[in-house]
C-alpha cells in the first residue's frame, strides 16, 4: 500500500523558512513526478513545483525563487524548502507522487500539512 506522510509544517513569521518532507512508501512503480501542492480555504487546490525522475523541476510563478524541491532517492523523501514566506503561503500542503507500471498510471496523494504564516 502505498504511502506518502508529510511533515514539517508549522507556525512560522513573514519572511522565515520552513522544510516539508514527504517520505513515500510502499512504491511498486516507476515514479514519473513528484510534486507538492497547495490548498487555501475556500480555494482550489494548486501547483507549486514538481521534480521528474530526471531531476528537472518546474515552479508556479508564486514561489518561484523562494521555494525549491528536491528528492532524496535513498530516502524516497521529496522536500520543499521554503523560504521568504508571505502570510498569503498560509495553506494545507499536500505531494503527490505519479508513476506507471507498465500501462497502468498511478495517482497518490498525501494526508496534508498545515503551513500558516503570520504578518
């Protein structure tokens, strides 16, 4: 069963930092991407950044430049360290991992993690 467990999140100041991880388990596929997303209360779920099996990574315009992701293969971990954060980063933080198996495209998420900055 495959299980991706976030955490890091917190309570933190404009224009500090934080570093969510996300540790992926029981991966029977080859992953393609892995992501981290971004909800705010009463709004959709958004794109942040996501890292290829390559290493190629691609940012949303909102944090490009403050925040970046990365992988740890030993670990299956997936980062993003975020610096510079604006009381508008304040939202539950999800990651995702896509993958294939042969023809079959795998899709999970994370359970979230609550990030909140204050003014």
């Amino acid at each position: 069963q495959v299980q991706l467990v976030e955490s890091g999140g917190g309570l933190v100041q404009a224009g500090g930092s934080l570093r969510l991880s996300c540790a992926a388990s029981g991966i029977t596929f080859s992953i393609n991407t892995m992501g981290w997303y971004r909800q705010a209360p009463g709004k959709q779920r958004d794109l942040l950044a996501t890292i290829g099996s390559g290493g190629s990574t691609n940012y949303a315009d909102s944090v490009k430049g403050r925040f970046t992701i990365s992988f740890d293969n030993a670990k299956n971990t997936v980062y993003l360290a975020m610096d510079s954060l604006k009381p508008d980063d304040t939202a539950v933080y999800y990651c995702n991992v896509v993958g294939l198996r042969g023809f079959r495209k795998y899709d999970y998420w994370g359970q979230g993690t609550q990030v909140t900055v204050s003014s």
